[in-house]
C-alpha cells in the first residue's frame, strides 16, 4: 500500500494536521530560498531600509524575484503536494479536468463587471472603519500593516514599458489566480465541505480563511465577499477554472487601472465609480444585472454541486 492509499484512509483531523504541515513545511522552504536568494542578489539595501527605498529598476526586480518564489511555495507547491497526497490524480483532485463552455466564462465577466459599483461601496465602508479608542493600539498596527502591503504592490506595479505591465500581470493577476484558488478553493473548501456537511458553510469559512490571509484589515469585507464568489463558482460548476479566470479578471483590472491611472486617469475616480448618491442607480442597475447573470450562469452550470 503505498502513501496515498494510507493517507484516504485517515480520518479528517489527520488530514487537516497533514494539510497544515505541508503548508507550513512549503511556505518555510519559499521563505529559506527567497531569503538565499535575496543574499545572492544583494538586497541589504532594501532589508535595511525598508521597500520605500527600493529605487531603481533592478530593486524593484529583485523584490518581484522574491514575491514570485513566496506566491510558488505558498500557495502552488503545498496545493498540488496536498492533491497528489490525498488524490489519484492532481487534476482531478483540483477539479481541473473538466471547465465549462465560453459562455460560462462571458458570463463569469458580465457578472463581476455589474457587482462593480456595490463591491467599490463595499471597499469605501470596508476602509473607513474606526476600532473603539480601546482598541487604538491594535488599529495603529493595523494600518502599518496596510501601509505596508500598499508600499508593496507599489513597488510590485513598478515599470512602464509593455514587458513590465505583462510581467506585472503574471505576478500579480495569473500566479494569485493559479495558486490561490488551487489552494483555497481546490484544497481548503473541498476539506471543509467534507468536514461540515455544509457547503454553502464550508465556502463562506473558505472566504474568510482567503480573505484573512491577506492580513489586510481595511479591504478583509470585500476580499471575503469575492472569496465566497469564487466558492461558489468551483462548486456550481464542478471546475476550478472558472474561478481562476475570475480571480485573474478581477486582480487584471486592478493591475490595469493602476496603469491607467499613472499615465491618464485619476485612480481614485476609479476606485470611487458607485460611491457617490449621483451614482447609486448605477448600483441599483448593476446588482439587478448580476442577479440576472447569476441565474444564468446557474442555469449553465450542468454538473450537479460538487461533494
């Protein structure tokens, strides 16, 4: 009998133990090769000083170099470790053996193009929240913590030539959408579908586990909210890859309108578009629209809920 029968044979606190040792064990060995690497390429200046002065085009490479080898270890690596362990095939472990048809994916887009104005009032509440004065300490840490995500994707987003905004899109919109949902959606919800009976549950602790991950206080409703979208995707549809275009769709869009902005328009115009009252019919229109979208996209979805 070799490993991975044994492994099925477990029960799913074992399952759950040997999920959080590879994830853990795989995020390690990224954080040891990101680190050697990093030695190797000279990043004193940027470990000393802080990513703010991160100045030149090679320092914002090296710190690409390091996010794309963290985004690997983190998220890739332990999902396809964890499918090959628990599955007999990794595609069909991660439901990537089967997708729907183009209409499902133009859909998929109608759909997050029409929540756009409710999602970008969602982010408008979600960032102006205040902890009660007992809680200053903890809100204090909380926007250094966000100040320093921003200062990251900002360095991430570096770079004006057409290379750069494509290198930019493959780590910042493609490995998220690949490795992310490989694991959130391929390993974690499956794990908490089996474990609570619920699915509906299980995807919304799915999103939750998604969104909290990204230690970013300030944006944790609207990440939530699009992690449980996700959710529901994968299990309506029977196939990741539904998941992954959106997740791609949606970070692409952000990668491009911070482009757009820097050279032409003004980002908060963007980031603001359904939060004005002058606007909220806009809301109204897009939230009927996905509704309409989503009943179609249900229709489309032939497979049965995935178990």
């Amino acid at each position: 009998m070799n490993i991975s029968n044994t492994i099925k044979e477990y029960n799913y606190y074992q399952k759950t133990a040997i999920i959080l040792f590879v994830i853990l064990a795989s995020m390690l060995i990224g954080q040891v090769l990101a680190g050697l690497v990093g030695m190797l390429v000279n990043l004193e200046l940027i470990i000393e000083s802080g990513l703010s002065e991160a100045k030149t085009t090679a320092d914002y490479n090296t710190v690409k170099l390091l996010q794309f080898i963290s985004a690997i270890f983190t998220f890739v690596v332990p999902a396809l470790i964890i499918a090959k362990l628990f599955g007999d095939k990794i595609s069909k472990y991660l439901y990537l053996n089967t997708s729907p048809k183009i209409s499902y994916y133009i859909f998929t887009i109608l759909f997050f193009f029409a929540i756009l104005p409710a999602m970008n009032i969602i982010i408008v509440w979600n960032s102006s929240l205040q902890l009660p004065e007992s809680l200053s300490g903890l809100e204090q840490s909380l926007m250094e913590m966000e100040e320093s995500g921003k200062k990251m994707t900002e360095i991430m987003l570096k770079g004006s030539s057409v290379g750069q905004l494509l290198i930019n899109l493959l780590l910042m919109a493609l490995l998220p959408a690949i490795g992310e949902e490989f694991l959130f959606r391929g390993i974690i919800q499956k794990h908490l579908i089996v474990w609570t009976k619920k699915p509906h549950l299980a995807i919304l602790l799915a999103g939750i586990i998604f969104s909290a991950v990204h230690f970013q206080f300030y944006g944790f409703i609207p990440r939530v909210i699009l992690g449980v979208l996700f959710g529901y995707l994968v299990y309506y549809s029977g196939s990741l890859w539904p998941a992954i275009f959106a997740h791609f769709f949606n970070n692409a869009m952000a990668v491009l309108s911070f482009k757009l902005g820097g050279d032409s328009l003004d980002a908060s115009e963007i980031d603001s578009f359904g939060t004005t009252s002058t606007d909220f019919y806009f809301v109204f229109i897009g939230l009927v629209f996905a509704y309409l979208i989503g009943k179609q996209l249900f229709k489309f979805s032939k497979n049965k809920p995935i178990k």
